[in-house]
C-alpha cells in the first residue's frame, strides 16, 4: 500500500444503490486519463467488481511475496475475493473472525505495485466489514458516498457520514445515482424516484455535492458484459454526468497526504 497514491473508498448506506458501478467507472475514467489504476473490490459477500469489468472466472496468483492482481481492461489492477473462491454460486458462509482475515489479507497482502490511484469498493451500510477497511487501510484519502433520490437510503447514508467522520476520514463528497430517466423513445426526462434529495442532503451533512447521474438502462446491460459505460458509451448523458463528477472529485484529491 506504500506505492498508492490515492486511496479512495466508495460507501454507501444499502446496497444496490450503483456503488459498485461508481467504483469501476471511477477507475476506469482515471485511468482513460492516463493513470496507473487499481481498484479494490472488499464486497465479500457480493464481489460484483470482475463481472463489471469483464475478468470473472479468473484467478488471482500467490506466491510468497503476496497475491497479484489480475489484469483488466486499461491495465486496471484488480483484487476480489472472486478470485479466489472455488465456485462463485456457492454463498461464502464466514465466521466473523474468519471474514475480518479475509478482508484483511485483501488488504494487506496484494502486490499492487506503483498505483497513483486505487478505488476500494466496501461492502453496503456501516457494518464490521466497512469498519474494518477503515481501521485496517493506512492513509485512506478519503471516502466517497453514494445515494439514490429515495428518501430511506438517504437516512442510511447519513448514518455512513457519521461513521466516517468519527474515525476522523475526510468525506470527499456525495453522488446521486439514479436520478432522473431518459426516455429512450422521446429523450424526456423523468424522476422516477424523486430527485434534489441528494443535493439536500450534502447540504445538510455539510458535503460537497459531486453531482447526479441519471438512469441509463444501457449502463445496466453494458455492465453485466463487463464494459463500464464510460468507455463503451461515453456520449451518453450518463457518462456526461459521471465526468462531470470526476472533474468535480480530482481536485478534492492530495489535499490530505500532499508531500
Ligand atoms: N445510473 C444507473 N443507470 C442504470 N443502472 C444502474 C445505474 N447505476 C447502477 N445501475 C445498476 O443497478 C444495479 C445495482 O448497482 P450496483 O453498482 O451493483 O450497486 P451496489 O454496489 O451499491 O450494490 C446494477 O445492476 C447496476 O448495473
Ligand atoms: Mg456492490
């Protein structure tokens, strides 16, 4: 962990809120720009980061040095425990103890290399696992949070925000995802679930909003063949949106650890 830069964690309240989806595309449009990118995907229970970049099924190789990464798409680096259960449909059923040894050789013991940034994809809500990420990684830079326009998963993430300020990391900012529709018959645009409420709510907690993505169907389908939308389709209004969100993100980054 020594050689990474930037490491950046992307939270959420609950789970199917596009974090996962905000952590592949977030490492894939760094390293569009020409960054030395890894991503970490410490969800072990739903390790969804390899099928959304098109790497499922491989394997990730010890020696005893460490585990190294398997190589994805833009020489992204990625560590999962995907890569290393027998049978991805079989359910890990792990002991508490056993999962915190899990997360942290994960954690610990992949060979990243040089990396100037490594995105880390928790696990939903503010449980052992997410607490232990944060105990356990050295210099996190900072963390950001994920929520849709739905009221609920807003109340969740204020309890994410709480968690991450007591231990004292810095919150980077707040991304709406799932705001808003485009029709993609007429183009008009719909709020399915409502929509302000993420900008309310970083107003409220006192973060920077980083920005509102919007429903994109095609993100859905082009992520379960492995291809983030912000390579396959970046002329979308979606992968607009999500530059956006970069743009606004990078210059938050190296305030923390600038040397
Ligand atoms: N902006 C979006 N437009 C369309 N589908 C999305 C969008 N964001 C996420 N999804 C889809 O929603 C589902 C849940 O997203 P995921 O990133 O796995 O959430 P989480 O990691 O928070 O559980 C996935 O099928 C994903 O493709
Ligand atoms: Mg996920």
């Amino acid at each position: 962990m020594k050689s990474v830069k930037h490491k950046i964690v992307i939270m959420s309240g609950k789970g199917g809120v596009g974090k996962s989806t905000v952590a592949v595309n977030l490492a894939t449009a760094l390293a569009m720009r020409g960054h030395q990118v890894g991503i970490l995907d410490a969800d072990i229970h739903g390790p969804d980061v390899p099928k959304m970049l098109g790497v499922e099924g491989e394997r990730m190789m010890g020696s005893e040095a460490g585990l190294t990464p398997v190589l994805g798409p833009l020489n992204i680096r990625i560590a999962s425990m995907e890569f290393l259960i027998q049978d991805p449909d079989t359910p890990i059923i792990w002991r508490g103890p056993l999962k915190m040894r899990a997360i942290s050789e994960l954690l610990s013991n992949v060979l990243w290399g040089e990396l100037d940034f490594l995105i880390i994809d928790l696990p939903p809500g503010t449980g052992d696992e997410s607490l232990s990420v944060m105990q356990l990684l050295p210099e996190l830079e900072g963390v950001v949070i994920v929520v849709t326009p739905q009221e609920v998963a807003l109340l969740d993430s204020r309890k994410a925000v709480m968690m991450v300020r007591k231990m004292k990391i810095p919150v980077l900012g707040l991304i709406e995802n799932m705001s808003g529709f485009f029709c993609p018959h007429c183009g008009e645009r719909t709020d399915i679930f409502g929509s302000g409420g993420g900008r309310n709510a970083a107003k409220e907690l006192n973060l920077r909003f980083l920005g509102a993505l919007p429903f994109d169907h095609r993100a859905m389908q082009l992520s379960d063949e492995g291809r983030p939308f912000i390579a396959a389709s970046p002329d979308t209004p979606l992968a607009k949106a999500f530059d956006e969100v970069v743009e606004n993100l990078l210059p938050r980054l190296g305030k923390r650890h600038a040397k």
